[in-house]
C-alpha cells in the first residue's frame, strides 16, 4: 500500500492527489464515459497516461522514453470500504 489519495472531479476534469503514504503521486487530465486520460506525476517523474474508473477501482498505465531507457507500470487506486467507528 503506497497511501492515501484524494479525488475531485468537475464536470469532465479529474485531480487526484495523494495525501499520505511514502510515494508522491499526481494526475491531472480528463473523466468521459469511465476513460481517464492525461498527465501521471509519481515522485520527480511525469508521463502521459490513460485509465479507466470504476466505483471501487482506478487503474493507470504508462509508457515513457527516458535518458536511462523505457519506463512503464500500471498504477492502482483501490476505494476502501471504511466501516464507521462504534462508540
């Protein structure tokens, strides 16, 4: 588990950031019809990327030319179904 993140979504422009957690990742880009696609930001390093969203899932991948070579992955989003504090 990398941390936690938030979402905002207005209109078809979708930010997620994350909040806590030991990796710093980012995106800014476009929600239509469950398709995500835009700009992926994970420490220094940023790539265009594209995606889908489901209620309970994002998932990006990546591909991208760098001076060291080729880089790609697949990034994950997973909601948590938090259960409320008995008290």
């Amino acid at each position: 588990m990398l941390g936690m993140a938030t979402v905002k979504l207005e209109g078809e422009n979708v930010a997620i950031v994350s909040t806590e957690g030991n990796a710093e990742i980012n995106f800014n880009g476009t929600y239509t019809q469950g398709r995500l696609s835009g700009q992926l930001g994970i420490a220094g390093f940023n790539t265009k990327c594209e995606g889908a969203a489901l209620p309970d899932k994002i998932s990006f991948s990546f591909q991208s030319l760098t001076s060291d070579g080729i880089v790609r992955g697949t990034v994950v989003f997973q909601r948590l179904a938090l259960k409320p504090k008995r008290q």
